[in-house]
C-alpha cells in the first residue's frame, strides 16, 4: 500500500490514514485511476469503500473486506451512528471559543463538484467546532460533523468568514497560498464492529 498508513485490520475491516492529495476512489480518465481504494487492494484484494475524504484532506477511513460488513458500516454511516472528527487551520480568530454552524447545503452545479449554501434547496447541514490554538497561519479548530455532507466543513467555514488555509477550492488566493496542502485532516473515527458489535475509536494525528 504505498504511502497508505496502515491503523487495523481483521477479517471484516481495514482502517487507513489517508494522505493528502490522493482521491478516495477512482476518477473518470486514465489520469485519475490512482487512489486510496486501489492501494489498499494490493494488500486486501476484496477491500470495499464504505465512505471517502475529499480529495485534498487527510485521515482515516475504513474499508470493508466482504459484502455483509460493507452493508453493516454503510447503514452506520447513514444513520449517523459513527463519531468524526477533524483538526483544521483557519484564517482568523473566531468571536467565541466553540459554536455550531447549522447551514443547507447544495451542489453549486454550474461550478461542480463546489457546494454552496442554500436556504432553499440545500439538505440540512449542521458542524460543532472548537478553538484549540492560535498559531501562524491562524486559528486551529477542532470539528465535528453531525451530518457528512460533501465538503461540508470546508462550505461551513468560509461561510461564518473563516476559511481554511490552503483551500484550493474555497478560501480566496492568499489564503489559499499560505499551505501546499489543504489543512483539513480526519483525526478520529469511532464505529461498532460489523460482527461483533464492539465499538472501537481510530486515531490518525495530525500532521501539520
């Protein structure tokens, strides 16, 4: 698995740290074909993705290895049954030490595959964030995403005035500039076993 970090595996589950800048799944082109689920097939060829990072963001995912606990972790993750969590540095200091952001969120479709909030339209949204520190580049926060909609931090925080650094998508060019990398990273990952019903918590420190 190059450059994939293993954190566990058994019979029915395979747990990853995911780099930064590597897609979750395949793209469309032969450009595009490299990703995490590839990689993690030439150790565990009957690997299946249950859920995926953008692109851009680093930590963990699980991976089923056969049909039955695929069903069972998709059905978690749908249910909101499983705990995330997310270090990110913004740009700014927020006016409170912890907060939620309850904002819908849509596909922007005439500039795909960004999002956008809409009051009207958009599926209901809702992130708890957390002041860590401040630092050079700004704030660090620890996130919580309630709901899992796609790029649903990044959207949430560049609508409260605080977008994240090195955000290629969403934060404005000299917030963009300040990192090589998008510093969004999946730190904590808490599930039940598909077969035995344990729950078990996944850590994947930070690496900026």
């Amino acid at each position: 698995m190059l450059n994939v970090e293993l954190l566990y595996s058994d019979n029915e589950i395979v747990v990853v740290n995911k780099p930064a800048n590597l897609l979750s799944v395949p793209g469309k082109g032969p450009d595009k074909q490299d990703c995490l689920w590839r990689r993690v097939q030439e150790r565990f060829p009957t690997a299946r993705i249950v859920h995926r990072l953008d692109y851009a963001t680093s930590g963990i995912l699980v991976l089923a290895l056969n049909a039955s606990s695929h069903r069972q972790l998709s059905l978690q993750f749908q249910a909101r049954e499983t705990g995330k969590r997310y270090q990110a540095i913004v740009t700014g200091l927020p006016d409170q030490l912890t907060g939620e952001i309850d904002l819908p969120l849509r596909c922007d479709w005439d500039n795909r595959p960004l999002q956008m909030v809409d009051h009207e339209q958009g599926k209901p949204a809702l992130t708890r964030w957390e002041v860590i520190e401040q630092n050079a580049l700004g704030t660090r926060l620890l996130l919580t995403p309630i709901t899992g909609r796609s790029h649903q931090l990044r959207v949430h925080l560049l609508a409260i005035g605080h977008p994240i650094v090195g955000d290629g998508f969403y934060a404005p060019p000299e917030v963009r500039a300040l990192s090589p990398r998008l510093l969004l990273h999946a730190e904590l990952l808490q599930l039940k076993h598909p077969t035995t019903g344990e729950m078990l918590e996944f850590h994947a420190s930070c690496p900026f």
